[in-house]
C-alpha cells in the first residue's frame, strides 16, 4: 500500500488502501481455496480492508447457514499478521443473531470475534436499523465493545441519515464512542438516495464512505450489455437491469476515460467513486483471482475534473 494511495476510516485513524475487498463471495461463489487465493492476491498487491458480515451467505441458499464468509477470513488469518489488515464485519442481519438489541450485539460481536479467529474487529457495523430498540440502547452497546477493546470503530450501514443522526447524538449526549462510517448503495447507476440525503450529513460530519455494490452487480464492469436470464450467473440478473440505453451510456462514457487511463471499465466506476467527497473505499468483490488486479488499479487512477463531471452528467438518470 502507497502513501499516496491510503486514505483513513473518518476520526478513527485506521489507514486504508482505497478499496474494500467484498467477503460476501467467500463460501458462496468462491469455496474456501479460492477465496484464500483472493484474499492473498487482495494483499499481496497492496490492499488491506477486507468486509463481512456475519450472515454471509445465509441468503444464497438453504445449504448456506450463515457465518461462512467469517469463518473463511478466519482460516485465512491464521499464522498471518492481524495488524497487517483491517477487518469490518456487521451485525443485525444474521438470523441466528437479528437486530440491534444489546444483548445481541454483544453475543453477535463474540461470535464474529471467534468465527474470524482474533480478539478486536477494526471496523464493526450495525448492519440495518432496528426500529425496535431505541437507538441509545444500540449506541451504549456499540460503545461497550469499544471499551473492552473488542472494536476499534463503529459504523452504520443501510442506516437512513435521520437515524444516523439520532446514533451521532445519542453518543455525544452521554460520551460514548460515535460512528465514524457509513457504507450506503452507492454508483454511478444508483445515487439519489446518497447524494440526495447522505452525503451531506458525512460531509458535516467527517463521516468516512465506503459504498456498497459500487459496481451495480456486476453492470459496470461493461460485461452486461444486454437482459440475460438470472439464471445465467448468481448476479447476471440484478445487473442486466441496468442494461437500458440510459445505463448503457454510462458504461460508453466508462469505456472512453477507462482507454484514457489505460484501465479498465470497472475501475473507472470505482474511480469515479472515489473522486466524490468522503468516499474513501468503494466495496467491491471478485470470484477469479485475476479480476483482483483491476480492483487493485483503483489506488493508481485519479479521473480528471472533467472527467468526473462528463460521468456525472450522463448518469444523471440514476436520481
């Protein structure tokens, strides 16, 4: 990891290479091997934030139960440096653990602790709000962990910026540890709801982004021109939707400013990604080891102004 290319989770301090490796393929499209492989890729070549949560992949299908995706970083780490990455995981989603209550977090953090085999997660996010339990309650629990040590930082993820406020106060009103990162549906084919609502509240906030599905399934890599059947591949499906003129403009636009950077497509949209304020590690995911190097490109391509304006004039659509 470069100098030029770190950037740092908010106020937290924890330095990052400017891109998330999504851990949501690890046991579902990528078995235990080849996710070893990637992830050895991911750091070999400069990377080293690496995102979970504790139900990856309980949705793929009944033979995934859950905790898959954490048990296999965790095979991964062993005999490695744990200082040498920075893990974030996420809690509220996994059934055998739901929601945001603190008994929850707390037995939630444990088991993510013991599935990825380390005593402290770096970045530990509540994955979805709970409109069950009041937010202080969530915030003191989230701020316990902190205080044994067993989390470094908070984040929010799918949190509206309304709740994302209530966390903010609830931690000043009373000290405790405040979130420090949010991690919303962010690209350049779905960005009204960031733009319109979060991105203000990160900016006066010094909130760190990190967008999840930066590369709309799949679709701006430029793979999908046309409708294909879901049935063609785990996310051929959701990212032919896309396929429409309106989106496949985008995918042009991408095409020429990647041939200017000698890049490609997918890191373009990563790019544009990280040109926008506090966005500081797009989330994406690879399932063959050697789409992990365009991932990696992103911590060498900077767009230019212009560039950065054409992309956002084309994909004005998206709101």
């Amino acid at each position: 990891m470069t100098k030029s290319a770190t950037r740092v989770i908010g106020k937290s301090g924890i330095e990052i290479f400017p891109l998330a490796f999504g851990g949501n393929v690890f046991g579902w499209t990528a078995d235990e091997q080849r996710s070893h492989e990637l992830l050895d890729r991911f750091t070999e070549g400069g990377g080293n934030l690496i995102d979970t949560a504790d139900s990856y992949s309980e949705w793929a299908d009944d033979e995934h139960v859950g905790g898959e995706s954490e048990t296999i970083i965790g095979s991964w780490l062993r005999g490695r440096d744990r200082s040498s990455v920075v893990i974030a995981t996420k809690v509220a989603k996994y059934s055998k653990r739901p929601g945001l209550s603190p008994a929850n977090v707390a037995a939630a953090a444990d088991d993510s602790l013991q599935r990825l085999g380390t005593d402290y997660i770096d970045l530990y996010y509540a994955h979805e709000e709970d409109p069950n339990v009041p937010i202080e309650q969530t915030a003191q629990a989230f701020d316990d962990l902190v205080k044994a040590g067993k989390i470094r930082a908070i984040g929010v993820s799918n949190f509206s910026a309304e709740a994302t406020e209530a966390w903010l106060k609830a931690s000043r009103d009373n000290g405790w540890a405040e979130p420090v990162a949010i991690q919303p549906h962010y690209n350049l084919v779905h960005r009204n709801d960031y733009e319109e609502h979060l991105a203000p509240l990160a900016a006066r906030e010094n909130l760190a982004v990190l967008p999840y599905w930066s590369l709309a399934s799949g679709f701006l890599t430029g793979k999908y021109r046309e409708p294909v059947e879901q049935g063609d591949s785990p996310r051929a499906g959701a990212a032919s939707k896309y396929a429409v003129p309106a989106g496949l403009a985008i995918i042009d636009q991408l095409d020429e400013i990647a041939k200017a950077h000698q890049t490609s497509i997918a890191t373009a949209a990563l790019a544009w990604l990280l040109a926008k304020p506090q966005v500081v590690a797009p989330n994406a995911s690879a399932s063959r080891v050697d789409q992990v190097a365009g991932l990696l490109a992103v911590g060498d391509v900077e767009l230019t102004a212009d560039e950065v304006a054409e992309l956002d004039k084309v994909s004005t659509w998206a709101h």
